[in-house]
C-alpha cells in the first residue's frame, strides 16, 4: 500500500512539463506572428522612403527639360522657319542652333514640326536616324501642342529606336495661331542606370500598367494589368512602343503581414526554383501620368524574422534549462553544504599563498616604480637639454636669415652713401639729399625685415592690405642697381598699367621680389644671355608674377630642395641658402603658392598671389 503512491509519482510531475511545452509553443507561435508582421512593414516603410526619394528625383529630372520647348518656341528664328518652312537656308540656320543648344542642355533630341505634322528641323538633322520629313501627326504630344497646350509623352522613337520622354509646346504667330509644335525629347536610360546596384527595385508604368522604365531589363514591355484589347488599341493608336511586342507581367498582389507584397514567378523574380516576395509601395505622377513602383526583396525581411523566432526559441530553451538546473541545484543543495567546511578550508589555505604572493609582487613593484621615477628624471633632463639646442638652433637661423636679408639693401645703401659723399663734393646737394632719403628708405626696409625676421616662428599678425606691383617696381630696381651691374645682367619688365593691386604686405612683397632677381642675377653671371625677365598677368581672382633667367636651370636632382632652408649650391661664403626659404615663406604667409619649372633655357619661378579685389570680396562671402 505504501508502494502506489511512489508510483503515482512520475507520471503526476509528467503535467508541469507539458503545460511548459504548450505554453512555450504558443509564445514561440505568436512571437513568430509578431516578429513577421514587425519586420514586414518596417520594410514598407523603407521601401515608402525610397519611393519618396525616386519620385522627387524623376520630379526634378523631368522639370529640367519642362520649360525647354516653350523657350525655344518663343526665339525669332523658330517664328521665322515656321512662317517660311520653304526657306533652305533658314532650316540650315535653324539645325545648326537646335545641334548647339541640344548639346548644352543635354537632351537626346530638339525638333520643329509643322501643324501638319512634318518635321522641317532636327538637332540631329545630320545623323542616319535624322527626323527631317518624318511625319508625326499621330504623337499624343503633336496632338496636345496643336491643341495650345504642352505635350508630355513617353515612348520609343519610331525613327531612332530609343526611349525618351517627349515635351512638346506650341509656336504662335503675333495673331495668336499655333504655326508649328517645338518638341525636346531626353533619355531614361540613364535614370535606369542609377537605380541598378542597390537593395530597391524600380518599376514604372505607364497610364496602361505597361512597364517603360525599370531596374530589371527583363521587366520592360510587361504590364501589370491585363492587355485586354482596349488598352492594346490605345497603345497601337499613339505607337508609344513603336512595335515592340508587349506582355503581360504576371505578378500576384497579396496583403502579407500587414504590408502589401508582390510575388512573381521563378522566371521574372531571378531563381528558377520557387517564386519571389517583393514589399512594395506605389506612388502615382499625376503631371507625367505615370505610376512608380519600390519594391524590397523581402528574403532579407524573412531572413531577420526567422532570426527572431529562433531568438526567441533559444531564449525559451535557456529558460527551460535554467529552470532544470534550479530543480537539480536544490538537489545537490545537501551534498553542497557538506562540502562547505572543507571548501572553506581550502579557501582559507589559499588565501595565505596568494597574500604572499602579493607580497612578492609588491615588492617587485616598488623596485619598478623607482627604476622608472629615475629613468623620468633622465628623461627630464635630456628633454630639457634638447630644448637648449633647439633655441640655438633657432636663434642660428635666425641670425643666418637677418645676414642674408640686410646684405642686398645694405650693400645698395652703401652705393647710395658712396654716391651723396661724391655729390656732396660736387655741390650738388638736391641729388645728395635724395640719396639720402634713398638709404633712409633703405634702413626702414632693413627694420622691417629684422621685425619680419623675429616674428619669423609665428604667423604674422600685420594686416594685409592692396599693393600696387609697379609701384614697388622702381624701389626693388634700386635695390637691385648695384646687383644687375656687376653681373652684367639687364632686367626687363611686362607689367600691364591695368594690373589689378595684390592682397599683401608691401615690405615682405618687395623682399620677394628682390630675393627672386638676385637669384637670377646668381644664375645668369658669366653666361651669354643675361637677360632676366620679370612678368605679371592677371588670371582670374589671382595674380601671377614670372621671373625668368637664361641660366642653366635647376637640375632635375635637386628641384624639390630649392625651397628649404640653408639649401645652395653656391660655393662656400657665396650664400645662406635662405633666400628661397624665406620667400616662400612670405609667400605662403600670403595665401599664395610659389613654383619653379625649367625652360629653354633657364629657369622661371612663378608665385601666385590673390588679388586684392577677389581676396576681399572671398572673404565678405565667407
């Protein structure tokens, strides 16, 4: 008797399991209703936003070329072909302007027809598919342009065999009678172009349910709806598709979870195995007469379903085995509290190891962190020494620079100097006294260099201001007199009276100037043309001033060097090699760009600077 009710047991706690079962289906069944249904119409909803985007993009392509016909048809030379089609040598004109202006607008084609629907001038008028003494009466946009108002058309060209869109405007007379049709026809296939490569597929169809524009070839001249012989009629009656044989596309239209689907046969949807599912949204064109059509593959929306149901099945599973582990954890409860002593022991064991242990490794670590705080005060040091050498090295420069700067107007301050003394002696005092205002104006330009030169490591804060070229001409020949002299040298000047004035800083821009001639003069010395050539042209917002010598070059090898600093290939005690450093420099300071390029022969550096017009008028932009 004690038996039965050990007995009744097992199969007693055999219920709380399949009630678990029943109720984890049926949240796995409606998880998986859920999870479709979300999934679904976040794919219209993305698919409606592609369509949005598709739709204002055909919008904007399509008004681009809307207003073209009625332009055209307003221009005299049209009203004058229009009036006189006999005339040759109008039509003659009349083609040449339509090749010109279908070429700026990028259209496929531009073409004048006549109210009885001949056509008498074609921008393509030279090509094979020429439209000249084609009759288009029968076009819808022919037939709407003659009844005054603007023809919009899609179709294949009878003549051409390619698809456009059509627009068409009236021409009328001063009386007001419309005396010829001026149609603009444009391609689609680039519009196809761009929608192929991504996860959408485009479809639009015309007021039949005829596919004419689509993201999958195989999809053109298929309709959605049936071809009954009525729709047919109308078809054949305008030759939108210029014969081409038309299908029917046999989609089935089904409302799936929530969002509405398109499925198409193995053949059409790509796969030869089973048919495809398509979410889609449509949107009508009301100005075009057309439907368009967004459809999303909705394999991937299936694929993140199932994703989620088995989710939620591996969720459901984890539950069911924490559920197991917790009955069979209570189970080994006993057996756990038995071992607890010695558990607690052990630890305890443990314990002791690790904490000497640590000890060890703090130990190691306080030997660390005094090996490392001495190697930071070495560091420290070697920093600060590096630092030292650094200014050196600066204040050197700088020093180098300052010589180089002040040698050129303090050599021409000595001439002037040596010139007064003699003038003096002469009794020619005005002409001393302007050789002293010579070496005074001199002595300021060599303050300003040294000024430029301390502020050499920063940025300069001086305003830039409008400086006329051919007024720092005459004192930069000056400074350079004694220079040209001595080589030999003669320097010519191509500077136009309506150069504009450039966006810089007068002292540093005749420092420019001054460096680039000397260096000249260095490369011309001793040669038979010693011809230097300084040139300034005008180019767009900018300002491009050329100096040119009839030296050997600059070698190939050492072209990308010429520009750093202490860099010469003068012999020793002849040069720094800061000049070219230092100008571009300047240059760049000014905003502007410096090059040099080999000629035949010699070589010519070109500094770009902005214009003091186009430079002010950028920045009240900005």
């Amino acid at each position: 008797m004690r038996i039965e009710p050990a007995l009744r047991k097992p199969a007693a706690g055999r219920w709380p399991l399949v009630l678990c079962l029943a109720c984890a289906a049926a949240i796995l069944w409606l998880g998986a209703q859920l999870a479709y249904q979300h999934y679904f119409r976040e794919g219209h909803a993305r698919a409606a936003t592609a369509l949005r985007l598709t739709v204002n993009a055909l919008t904007a392509d399509l008004a681009r070329y809307e207003v073209v016909p009625q332009l055209v048809g307003d221009l005299d030379l049209i009203h004058q072909l229009a009036a006189d089609p006999g005339n040759a040598a109008l039509r003659q004109e009349t083609n040449l302007w339509l090749a010109e202006q279908n070429e700026a607008v990028q259209a496929s084609d531009i073409y004048l027809i006549l109210p009885d629907g001949e056509t008498i001038a074609h921008s393509g008028y030279l090509g094979p598919s020429s439209f000249v003494g084609q009759n288009f009466s029968y076009r819808p946009y022919v037939i709407d342009a003659m009844a005054g108002g603007q023809g919009r058309f899609y179709g294949i060209g009878t003549t051409s065999g390619v698809r456009g869109y059509f627009f068409s405007a009236p021409v009328q007379d001063d009386a007001g009678r419309i005396t010829a049709v001026v149609a603009v026809k444009i391609g689609v296939d680039r519009i196809e172009a761009s929608w192929r490569g991504n996860q959408y597929r485009v479809l639009v169809t015309d007021p039949e349910g005829t596919a004419f524009l689509s993201s999958e070839p195989s999809w053109l001249y298929h309709s959605i709806r049936p071809l009954t012989p009525e729709r047919l009629a109308r078809t054949e009656s305008s030759r939108r598709y210029a014969g081409t044989p038309l299908a029917e596309l046999p989609i089935e239209r089904l409302d799936l979870h929530g969002a509405p689907v398109f499925r198409l046969p193995p053949a059409l949807a790509g796969g030869p195995q089973r048919s495809h599912d398509y979410i889609a949204a449509s949107e009508d064109m009301p100005g075009a007469g057309w439907t368009v059509h967004v459809l999303l593959d909705s394999a991937e929306l299936r694929a993140e379903a199932r994703l989620a149901v088995l989710s939620l099945a591996l969720l459901l599973s984890v539950a069911g085995f924490g559920l197991m582990m917790w009955r069979q954890r209570r189970a080994q409860a006993a057996e756990r509290l038995a071992m607890q002593q010695f558990a607690t022991a052990e630890l305890e064991r443990r314990v002791v190891e690790r904490t000497a242990d640590l000890a060890r490794v703090n130990d190691q670590l306080e030997l660390e962190i005094a090996e490392r705080r001495a190697t930071e005060a070495e560091l420290r040091a070697a920093q600060a020494s590096l630092v030292q050498v650094g200014k050196l090295a600066a204040l050197g420069q700088m020093s180098a620079s300052l010589s180089h700067e002040i040698n050129q107007p303090l050599a021409a301050a000595r001439n002037y100097a040596d010139s007064a003394a003699i003038l003096i002696e002469r009794g020619e005092h005005a002409r001393a006294r302007e050789n002293i205002a010579q070496i005074l104006l001199l002595v300021d330009r060599m303050a300003a260099i040294g000024k430029h030169l301390r502020h050499a490591a920063r940025k300069p804060d001086d305003v830039l201001g409008a400086v006329a070229l051919a007024g720092l001409l005459d004192e930069t020949r000056t400074i350079v007199a004694a220079r040209l002299a001595s080589s030999g040298a003669e320097l010519e000047l191509d500077v136009p009276a309506d150069l504009p004035p450039l966006r810089a800083g007068p002292t540093r821009l005749q420092q420019v100037l001054v460096n680039l001639i000397t260096n000249a003069v260095d490369a011309v010395e001793g040669g038979a043309d010693r011809r230097i050539t300084l040139s300034a042209r005008a180019e767009g917002g900018r300002v491009a001033i050329r100096v040119r010598d009839r030296g050997p070059g600059v070698p190939a090898a050492i072209a990308a060097r010429i520009f750093d600093p202490f860099f010469t290939t003068k012999g020793m005690g002849a040069g720094l090699g800061l000049g070219l450093s230092i100008t571009a420099n300047i240059v760049r300071d000014f905003g502007g760009e410096i090059a040099c390029r080999n000629m035949r022969p010699g070589a010519e550096f070109c500094v770009v600077l902005p214009a003091a017009a186009g430079a002010e008028a950028a920045e009240t932009a900005a």
